[in-house]
C-alpha cells in the first residue's frame, strides 16, 4: 500500500474511541494504565508498530502486552526495536501523541502529518511479532491491536502467551535469520532449546544441586518455566511454585519478584516450601526479573538481589577472561543505578569499572554496550550481560595455549548462548546463577557472604506535583526543588556511611526517597527524615505525610 487507506484506518478506529478524560504517556515500560482504557490505545500501537517496520525497510518490530509486576487489572503495551531492545525514544513520543488523539479525525490528521515528516514510505512492507503475558484483559487488547496492524497492511505474527524476554528474542531471532549474527531459531521451542543446550555443556560433570524452588508470581513464568524443567531436569530440578495462572486476582498478588524485593520478605505462599538453606527465586509477572532467596538454620530470610546477581556473575566472568588468558584484552564493566547498594558497588569497583546510570532498562543496556562486556543489573533484578561484535569475534577466533585456557574460552562461549542479551531475562538469569553455583561449589549461603548488603530502605512520598523534581549525576542529586540537595546533604552527613538520595518516580505519582546507612535503625531512621523534609518542602495533603519507623 503506497498510501494510507483512510476510509479503512476511519472505519477500524471508530471500533476503537479513545476515552476521554484521559491523558496517557509511554513511559520507562511502554503504556502502562488500566487494562480496560487501553483499547484505543493497543489499536493505534498496531499502526505506530506497522509504520515503524516500515520505517525500517521492513525489518520485524515486536510489541509486548504486559503490566510486569503490576496487579492484574492493569496492563500495558510496549514496542521492541529489531535487535530485540527498547524503543528508540523519539518513537516513545510519536506513540503517545497519538494515544492522545481525541477523536478519529483528530487521529487520521496526526497520523497523516507523521507520515510526511518521518518521511514514512507506506510502500514497504511492514511486520509485527506479538505476544501477551496471562492478563485476563490481554485477549481483547491484542485483538484491538490486530485491528491496528490490519488498519495499516502490517503483517502480524502471533506469539501467544509468553514471557517478555521470549518475545525480545524473538524479534532478534527472526531480523538476524540467515545473517553471520543469527541469534537463534525463531521460535519458542527455538529459545528453550538454545539456552537448555548452553546449561547442560555449561554444567556437565558438575554436581546436581539440592532442587531449586520457582515462585512464579501466578504468571506467564509458570508455563514457561514448566517447559525449561523439562529439558534440564537431569542437572537441575526446578519445583514450580505460584503457577494459578487463571486464578482470578492470583497474579503478583503477594508474590514475584517485585514483592520479594519491596517488602524484603519471603513471598507467604513460600513459607513451608523452602528449606533451610534450600535456594528459592521469584520472577516477576513477565518473568524479566529476578530474585533468589534463601532461609537460614535460624528461619531467617536472605534476599539475594539484582546487585548479588551482578556480584556473582560479573566475578565469574573476570575469572574466567583471566584464565583464559584475554585479561587486558577484554574490558569489562558493570552497570548500575543509584539503588545498587552502597556494599555491592564497593565489592565490584575493587574488581572492574562500575558505571551509574539513571533508572530504567534503556539506560542500563545503552551503557553496558560500551564494553566488551558489559554486566547490567538493576537491584530489582532485571538485567543481563552483552557481549559486543568486537568480544564476539575475539572470542571465536582467539587461539588458547593451555588445556586450562582451553576450557575457560569454551566456558565464556557457552555463556554467550545461555544469556539472554537482548533484554533481562529471569530464566537465563536463573540458570546463569546456577552455573556459576555449581562451578564455585556455593550454596546460597555462600554467595550471600561476598559482601554484607548495608541496611537500607525505600520510601514513597505522595507530593502535590512531582514534576517539579528535577535530577542529574544519574539521579544522585537534586537540581529542583532548588536548594533541596543541600538540606538533604546537611541531613545525610549525621549519619555513618549514610547515603540517600530523591527521584521522581516513572511509573507512579510519587517521588522515591532511598537511604541506607551501617545501621538498620539509622538507614530507617534517615529515609523517613529525608520523607519528612521532601514533603514539608513540597506541599501535600497531611494525612499523606510519611509516617516514621513503619
Ligand atoms: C520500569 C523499568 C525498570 C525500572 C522501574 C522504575 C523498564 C523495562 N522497566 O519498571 O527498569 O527499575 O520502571 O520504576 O525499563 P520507578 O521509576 O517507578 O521507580
Ligand atoms: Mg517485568
């Protein structure tokens, strides 16, 4: 099609109003609202993911309808640029001035002038790979968006029902078929089959590990980790856990990994499942994060987060660059945000370059391809470690000398294929984890014991407007309110090893206070001081304002 059809884009949208009243924005995780206001909004991502293909002579862009850890009334809609990573942001902004169109009219003009200055050629083709997590609303959202991919002569692909990290690997799948690059087969089964394969070399001759238990957050982690088991299961049993996928209200419902990481506890459902000592992990809704636990002999709970993932993952793969005899001839980094605890930041700075950036995949993934090898983790669990072209090449070609260096390089290319490096993936992760486990002989224990998390706490604080807060040194610091920073900084140095810094939220109205210090009182303490201050300054309702020692 040469140019828009509009008496059929006219007729499919009027299928889809917009609701009035209301204002959405793609944000750090797409659309993310209600599930039962977004219809008008899956219709038009339809179109943007169809002019976005065509925007790129036709390579395949992959939409994922997800709300992640959210409850289950929400839901939300986010695109996949063709190598499998996030939206390209100029696009965010296209996409939510025209989620915002009031009218169809309204939406045909927008769409139109688009056209024109994106320079769009609507004689290309134009393909969609998507997919949906186990959302009850999920089914009419994709078929609204259908609509769109139709309304624009884009050709869809379904993936069904499936994890985020699944649908990212296959938009790089399906661009890269054919080509030196190719990433895999590009199907489910396809996924499964690369990452089983690369585990069971990885760990071959390795003691099995007592079971690992799977709380799947009552989503789309549970069937696919069901079909992982399968395959791995003479090296690592998995017992799957909150799988009531069609539970009505079951899903993240005080479980997965976002509940494990904001309340610092195990999820109830859990508690006579684990045994002492025995490890446990969450994914979340989406199964893109990831959170390993484990009980002690005295019934106490250890979180082993995103930053003990990047702690232990980081450490294997500088051993065995070294081994292998490629030290100084790889660099590699880790990434991390402001919420990296102060304790795991100190641990890997002593071994490799860390960086800091602000929050939100995009930013985490763009700065770890500045390394040959770039470790990121958030520590909400989601990330994943890429290699680049250049570590790519040095690695299949390099020559070792020694039986030993032999080994590691193979070690280092079968952890290529075991990482998911389009996106942070939960199942990788995890068998990631277990990899380096089994190789340094470690319980949960033991790794929780490569350095002591120091206490910390994370607040929210409902403020009247929190787009008057503004940051910068990757959200470290404070530039507005003005002078704001500096009572918070004359606030922080009373407390020993405190640290503690505000950001505006992305994904909620409120404004985020963290604060850790040497001592659980004092990093309570100094969170809820900090609460206070930010409230007082900004204005809100009283009965909103932070209430101390919770
Ligand atoms: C989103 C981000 C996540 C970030 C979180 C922060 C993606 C895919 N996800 O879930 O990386 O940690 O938002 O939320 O980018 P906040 O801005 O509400 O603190
Ligand atoms: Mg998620």
């Amino acid at each position: 099609m040469a140019t828009i059809d509009v008496e059929e884009v006219r007729r499919l949208s009027d299928l889809h109003p917009k609701p009035a009243l209301i204002r959405f924005q793609y944000g750090t995780a797409g659309f993310r609202t209600l599930g039962n206001t977004l219809d008008s909004v899956l219709f038009r991502v339809g179109i943007i993911a169809g002019l976005r293909s065509k925007k790129l002579d036709g390579k395949t862009i992959g939409v994922m309808v997800t709300a992640s850890h959210n409850p289950e009334p929400d839901n939300g809609v986010k695109l996949v640029d063709p190598r499998g990573e996030m939206l390209e942001s100029s696009w965010e902004t296209h996409a939510t001035t025209f989620s915002n169109a009031a009218t169809t009219e309204d939406f045909l003009f927008v769409l139109d002038a688009f056209v024109k200055t994106a320079k769009i050629d609507l004689s290309k083709p134009a393909r969609v790979v998507y997919a949906r997590d186990t959302r009850p609303s999920g089914p009419a959202l994709v078929s609204a968006f259908e609509d769109g991919l139709k309304a624009i002569g884009a050709e869809g692909r379904d993936a069904g029902v499936t994890t985020t990290p699944i649908l990212h690997y296959l938009v790089r799948s399906i661009n890269t078929k054919g080509t030196k690059d190719a990433y895999g087969e590009d199907s489910e089964q396809g996924y499964f089959a690369k990452l089983s394969e690369a585990f069971k070399k990885l760990v071959a001759g390795r003691a099995t590990p007592p079971p690992l238990v799977i709380d799947c957050a009552n989503g789309v982690g549970a069937p696919a980790a069901a079909k992982l088991s399968g395959l791995v299961k003479e090296n690592l049993l998995l017992v799957l856990e909150n799988t009531s996928t069609t539970t009505p209200g079951a899903l993240n419902n005080s479980c997965g990994a976002d509940y494990v990481k904001t309340a610092q506890k195990l999820p109830p459902s859990l508690a006579s499942k684990l045994n002492a000592g025995q490890r446990g992990c969450s994914l979340d809704g989406d199964a893109d994060r990831l959170m390993y636990f484990y009980i002690d002999e005295g019934g106490k709970f250890h979180m082993l987060d995103g930053d003990k993932i990047a702690a232990l993952v980081a450490a294997f793969i500088v051993e065995l660059v070294k081994t292998a005899g490629l030290e100084g001839q790889l660099n590699i980094g880790v990434v991390q945000t402001a919420y990296a605890n102060g304790a795991s930041t100190k641990y890997l700075a002593e071994r490799l370059p860390v960086k800091c950036v602000p929050t939100g995949v995009k930013h985490l993934h763009h700065a770890a391809e500045h390394y040959d090898i770039g470790v990121y983790f958030e520590a909400n669990g989601h990330g994943t470690v890429l290699f680049s072209p250049t570590s790519q090449d040095k690695l299949t070609t390099y020559e070792p000398s020694t039986p030993a260096q032999s080994t590691a390089l193979t070690h280092l290319i079968n952890l290529m294929q075991l990482i998911n490096q389009t996106v942070g993936d939960a199942l990788s992760d995890m068998l990631l984890v277990e990899v380096v486990l089994a190789h340094k002989s470690y319980s949960g224990v033991e790794w929780d014991s490569l350095y002591a998390d120091l206490p910390n706490r994370l607040v929210k604080v409902v403020v009247a407007d929190r787009t008057i807060f503004k940051t910068q040194d990757a959200e470290r610091q404070l530039v507005s309110p003005p002078g704001l920073q500096k009572k918070i900084d004359e606030i922080v140095q009373r407390y020993d090893g405190g640290r503690s810094f505000v950001r505006p939220s992305g994904t909620e109205d409120v404004v985020r206070v963290y604060a850790e210090s040497i001592f659980r009182p004092q990093a309570d303490e100094l969170a809820f001081r900090i609460a206070g201050l930010v409230y007082d300054e900004t204005g809100g309702d009283p009965a909103q304002r932070p209430k101390e020692f919770m």
